[in-house]
C-alpha cells in the first residue's frame, strides 16, 4: 500500500485511514449527520490526541472518528527530534509513519480491550491507507473531504 521507494519518516502531510476489523461499527453512531462517538470512539479520539502529544515532531489536523473507521491528516515536522519526557533535549529515533499509526492502534486496542474485558481481541483491520498531501490545494481538498464524511455515510455504509 505505500509508495515503493518513499521515506515515510521524513517530514510531510499525510492523510491516513484506518478502518475497524471487518468494518464493525464500533465507534459510534451518525444522528443527523453528525458523528456521536459511544465510549469506544472517545478512546480513540484520546489515543489519536497522545499520538500527537507523545512525539514532538507530530501535529494532528483535522481527522474524523466514523462508526467503522477513522480519516485524519497526520504531518510530520523537521529532521531533529527531542523527547517530550524529559527536561533535557535528547535526541530520539523518528518513527516513519507506519510506526506511528501501530502505536496508535496499540494504545487503543489495549485500552479497549481492557475496557471489554477481552485481551488479545483485534479492533483494527492490518495495515492501513495513506496518501502523501502535495500541496495548499491538496490539503484543503482532503480536510472538506474529512469534514463532510458524516454527510457521506449513507452511501458509504450501504
């Protein structure tokens, strides 16, 4: 699924979705074309906010939790990197992007699966979709795509 030869560690915008296992609804529902996230969307929705606070060189714009999936725009900033967990600059290895949509997926299956009482249970279909933003048009184009997804999802459920 990723581009043969590109370096997803380096810096750029990329727009990801992740798609819950067998596209279960899991994560909520869609009332009046807005999405409601249940106690499992929310804890996606913390673990894609830690995803942004644990590495210095991530930001999060905008992303969209869906009863079966999750679409956001993940950019990875600069070459240098420190760690967030200490009072001392120290140099840390970057994840590629790859890495860091496992950790994501790590965190909240496991708070998930703690919550349900159900270890080892799987939340997440393996792997995940990416494309790389090129560009100011690109960009805007994906966030109204994010944006209007809840208005979409009775052609995309059916």
């Amino acid at each position: 699924m990723r581009l043969d030869g590109y370096d997803y560690s380096k810096p750029g915008k990329y727009f990801i979705t992740i798609v819950t296992k067998n596209r279960k609804p899991l994560l909520g529902k869609i009332k009046n074309n807005m999405m409601k996230l249940n106690e499992l969307g929310q804890i996606i929705n913390q673990s894609w906010e830690w995803l942004g606070n644990q590495y210095d060189y991530v930001v999060l714009d905008e992303f969209i939790i869906m009863p079966n999936h999750l679409h956001g725009i993940i950019e990875l900033r600069g070459d240098r990197c420190v760690s967030r967990n200490t009072s001392t600059p120290i140099s840390v290895k970057r994840k590629s992007l790859g890495r860091l949509i496992g950790a994501l997926k790590t965190v909240s299956t496991k708070q998930i699966n703690q919550l349900q009482n159900t270890p080892g249970s799987k939340i997440w279909q393996r792997d995940f979709y990416d494309q790389i933003i090129r560009g100011a048009e690109d960009l805007n184009r994906i966030r109204q795509y994010i944006r209007n997804n809840p208005l979409e999802w009775d052609q995309d459920a059916g």
